[in-house]
C-alpha cells in the first residue's frame, strides 16, 4: 500500500453454525483442495494487499477451533477475530464496531477515507483483480459491489406454486461480494434498526440512502460454497 | 416402453454455428471427458428411454462432420437429423415438421398423445430422473419444464449502467431444459409468426394461449455448455 492511499478493510463473515451442536462441520471450515475454505478466504484478500486489515467474524464457539486450525497449517495472514451475531446483519455490525473503534484510536478526521469490505467467508474464490475493481470504484463511487449477468432464461412466480411470467435476463444480475464501501458511510448505515429485506449490505445502504453502491463486473469463479455440488465445482476451477 | 405408454420425441437443437466459417468449434462438438458434448446429449435421453424418437437439429454444414464423429466413436445410439433454421425458433420448427410428418404417416388420432421434448443440445449432464420427472408431468399438465431456485442476491437494472434494485430471489428460478409438451399442442404453438421474446419453448406456448406449462424440480448439474469454464464445471460434475 503506497503511504497516499487510505486504509483498507475487509470484514469476512463466517456465519456457519454447526460445530458444537454435533451436526455438520460449518462451510467454512470445509477442505477445499489443500485447507479448510476460510483459509484460503483470507489468502485472497492478503494476496491483494498485505497491508489490508482483515476481520474475521466468527461464532463464539468456533474460536478454539479456527485458531487450532491456524496453528496445523501453519497460518499466518494476519486478522482480528469478532464475535458473529445473531443475523448477518449483527455480524457485520459486531465487524463495523472493530472498525470504528481501531479508526477513532488513530484519530483521523473522517476517517481519512477509509474503505471497508464486506465479504463472505465461503466465497474462497475471489480473485485479486475483482478486489481491486471493487475497492477502486467504490473509492470514486463510496459504494461498490461485483456482480454477473443471469445466463439461463429466468421466470418470475407471483407465488410458490403459482403462475409464473418469463422476465427479461438482460435486467437482472447476480450479486456477489465483496461489497465495498467509505467506512464513514457504512457504520452509519448500520445504525438502522435490522430489517429482514437486508439481505446484503448493498440493500442496508441503499436503505440509509447514504449512497447508491455501483456495480462492477463480478468473476464467474466466485462462487458461494453451500452445496457439495459446489464444492465440486470450485475444486475444478481452482 | 410399455405399449399402453405414448410416443415420446427428443428435439435435441445444436445450433452453434462456425464450423465452416475458419472460427471456434461449435460447442456441441468440443470435447467432454471421453467424448464431444453432443454424443453425451444424445445418449442421456437414449439411456433414459432406448425407444424415445430422437431428433437432432443440426446447422447442414455440419452434417458431414457429425457423420464422421459418429463413426470415430462408434456412436449407435438412433436418431434422425433436420436442418437447422435461422433461429432457434426456426430449428425447433424443423424438428417439429419431422415430428408431425411422423405421428401423420401413423395414422394415430389426435397423434396419440405423443409428447415432444425439446433439449439444448449442450446441456449433456441432463439425468434420467429429470427427464423422467418433466415427461411425466407434461402426460398430465400436457407442458412442463425444469428450473431451479437462484441462489445468489439478484438485482434489477431499469437499463443497462442505470439504477438497480434489489429483488426477492426466492421469486424467481432460472429454466433449464428439456421441456416438455403435448405433440399437438407444440406443432400448433409452432405455427405463430416468430417473436423476439421467443426465448425458449415454454414462451411460445404460453404466448399461443393453448396450456400454461408447469415447473418441475430440475437440477444444478443440468448446466449449458457456453463458455471455457463451463467446461471446467461440467468434467468436475460428471
């Protein structure tokens, strides 16, 4: 990072429950070729810039767990851990209050600038080149986020099992993350009171009407891993 | 096939185009594992049913080369070829004028209630549950397609580089093929003028007013072969 550009966050949300309740291990912590799928999360953000601060948001429960799998293979991307919440949208807020705290203790007036990321834990997928399209749109724009178009025709249904219209794909695209935006901005947005149609953080600062985040071409690769279909998929592509 | 059951036709559309014209393979010719996509195509519908009537549509140009990868793989599976149109609707056309000559020459009332699917021909990783799954609702609903949820947060551009919003994802489904209808039914759809928004074939149907075709489960694997790393994909998932 050159000494004239503002300092960069990225929080990674690594919501997977699971671990101690005796069901399924958390996507997360999955093996994706040679480590555990966060591990390589955090890599990508790391190989982008090594200046980059990251901030990873993890259940309380998994903590033994992540740094017992930091010290096995050997892991030393450095991060700060917070405690995930109840919804994403807690997290995240838990992930903003780290950010708003660090930015205040060194003082700068707004901030300097600041950019922070939001990112999904189970996307390992993200290229550097998609980071860095992002984080640079949204320092011209405050808000930014990748995204792709629908390549398969797409119907719309009134309702589950009812009548459905075939709609136009050429409107509608695929939102990804990570979503970017002027740190200022985003901790105010947070302050709104949770609604359950914030399903991303695009949609809770568009909310605030702070910002309208612009879209930027997102990668075809970073993909979410929620299936072991995906899991399939994502080996290959790596 | 039992007796008691109807006719069933396969209109397998090949549609891609180049091979004359000096630039890339068509898709349904490149290879997928041990062999190209197409002979993949056709041997899905072939395994799910050895007496289903399989039409291939195919860019005439291309005829002399699908003869010559039959023979090099030793490719038996039955089927008859028509000519591909300037459109996709044109093609399907084309196969649906084979059909109806067929069904005529066998002097079945009202065709028998010969169903009639019509399939991408680069979508090879189509299984036999899915296949069966969309016949055998288009037997009661006389039309049927597969499709599957849309996993990711979806945004609606008014234009392109314009304002977008965000859209309730669990609303909308992206649609696969084959999809499935009443022999009579697809031949009458087939006989409106062509339209732009002619999409794929559960459009033509819906726009001629003659059923409103019906949504089966389909499946994350039944993926289009359209770009490089499609094929990365779809080798994984095989």
């Amino acid at each position: 990072m050159n000494a004239d550009e503002q300092t960069r966050f990225v929080i990674v949300v690594a919501g997977g429950k699971g671990l101690r309740m005796g069901g399924d291990m958390p996507k997360q912590f999955m093996p994706l070729g040679d480590r555990p799928v966060l591990l390589h999360t955090l890599d990508a953000f790391y190989r982008y810039d090594s200046e980059i601060r990251i901030i990873l948001v993890l259940p309380d429960g998994q903590r033994v767990y992540w740094h017992n799998l930091c010290t096995d293979y050997g892991f030393t991307v450095p991060h700060r851990i917070v405690s995930g919440g109840e919804t994403r949208f807690h997290s995240v807020k838990n992930g903003l209050a780290l950010v708003e705290n660090a930015l205040a203790a060194e003082g700068t007036a707004g901030f300097g600038g600041a950019l922070v990321g939001i990112h999904d834990g189970v996307r390992p997928l993200i290229d550097s080149k998609t980071i860095a399209a992002v984080y640079e749109r949204a320092d011209f724009e405050n808000g930014a986020y990748p995204a792709i178009p629908v390549t398969d025709s797409l119907r719309k249904f009134s309702a589950p099992g009812k009548k459905s219209v075939a709609v136009d794909r050429s409107k509608y695209y695929l939102v990804q993350t990570p979503q970017v935006f002027r740190a200022e901005l985003i901790i105010k947005a947070y302050r709104q009171e949770y609604r359950p149609e914030f399903t991303d953080d695009v949609s809770v600062v568009e909310a605030s009407g702070l910002c309208n985040p612009v879209m930027v071409e997102g990668s075809r690769k970073n993909i979410k891993l929620t299936t072991p279909l995906d899991f399939v998929i994502a080996k290959a592509m790596m």
